[in-house]
C-alpha cells in the first residue's frame, strides 16, 4: 500500500504496481488527491511522455512502489561480511 499522505513531487514518475486478487499491472504515478493515486498504465510504450496520457484513479491500497533495479542489483553482488554465517 503506498501512504498518500507521504507522496511528494518527488515520487511523480516512479514505478508502481497495481496488485489485485488475480490481476498485476505496472505503470506510472501521474498524480494524486486525498482518495485516489492517478497511474498511467497505457501509453503506446511511450513511457517518456507518460503525463500526456490518461491516468486511472486507483485506490493506494493496491498500490506499492517498484522495487529499482539498480537496488536488487546492488544487493546481488554486496560482499557479504564473513561473519554472516
């Protein structure tokens, strides 16, 4: 669930997924208001212009962020300390 209240402009871009009952989806934070998080997840493919398509009105609870994969990456070759084990 992503927290409305704690969205800034900052977060206008990011990845989100939308996890249903049987259903995922990944698109983009256009915007937001007091009840809804707007998310484009259709746009030709032309995600650089995201702003310029049509965003859904989608309740935050299904909402989280993408985890980067510059993140997973980092994580994967992290030397691992030898008293790890």
């Amino acid at each position: 669930m992503i927290d409305i209240n704690k969205l800034t402009l900052k977060d206008v871009g990011k990845w989100v997924i939308y996890k249903d009952f049987d259903e995922e989806e990944r698109g983009r934070l256009k915007s937001w208001n007091h009840k809804y998080i707007f998310v484009v997840y259709h746009c030709d493919n032309q995600w650089h212009r995201f702003e310029q398509f049509t965003a859904c009105a989608t309740d935050p609870e299904y909402l989280t962020f993408e985890e980067s994969p510059i993140k997973e990456v980092m994580e994967a070759i992290k030397p691992k300390s030898p008293n790890a084990d």
